[in-house]
C-alpha cells in the first residue's frame, strides 16, 4: 500500500513541476490558458493523492472536499481554506469564458496555490519517510 502512495505522490510531483514550468514561462493568452489546464490536471491528481494517503494512514473520504477536510483534521494538509479556494477555482475553471476571470485564476495560481501544492507535497513526503 505504500507503493501506491509513493507513486501517486510521485504522479502528482510530476504534475506540479509542469505546472511550475508553465508558471515561470508564461508570456502571453495562449500560456495561461496552459497554465489554467495543467493547475486543473494538478489539482486533480492532488486531492486524488490526498485520498489515497489518507486510506494508507487508515482514514476515509471520498469526495475532493471531504479529503481536504479530512487531512486538515489529521493534520497532513496546511492552509485548507487555501486548498479549499483551489478546489473553487478549478470547479469554476472549466466554465470561464472571460479574460479577466481567466487573468485572475492565473494570478492566484502564480501568486499562491504554487506555493501550496509545494508545500504540501512536501509535508506529505515528509510524513511517508
């Protein structure tokens, strides 16, 4: 079981690292937008990590918010409001059809939810060693 846990971090580090890349290159519409896709990828295989993490340490959920709130509760999951906003953003993600919305999930993915899967991904490693 912690095979499974270790490869689905390893999935979702990949997932961030692209993410980050397309974060740190992006020049114009087209690269946002690229941006906007890979952080929905991201954020996908992200809560998916968390439930199976929280299977290995014995704990259940099922639905994204329900693992978020879960791994906040054990304490595997710092700033969950934060996460809780990513799981909004990509919620609404797939519905924007305006530049300015478009423009704003780009700056919150730039500005904070980068920092956050980092963090996170981190503390979870952390936790499996």
């Amino acid at each position: 079981m912690k095979e499974e846990v270790i490869y689905a971090v390893e999935k979702v580090q990949n997932a961030f690292d692209r993410l980050q890349e397309a974060v740190n290159r992006a020049e114009d519409d087209l690269d946002r937008d690229g941006v906007i896709q890979r952080f929905e990828f991201t954020f996908e295989l992200f809560w998916k990590t968390l439930r199976i993490f929280l299977e290995y340490e014995g704990f259940q959920c099922s639905s994204p918010r329900s693992c978020i709130k879960e791994a906040a509760k054990r304490g595997y999951l710092e700033d969950a409001e934060l996460v809780l906003d990513m799981l909004e953003d990509r919620n609404r993600s797939s519905h924007i059809y305006n530049e300015s919305t478009a423009q704003e999930l780009f700056e919150r993915i730039r500005e904070n939810y980068v920092t956050i899967f980092k963090k996170n991904l981190s503390m979870i490693r952390q936790y499996l060693d």
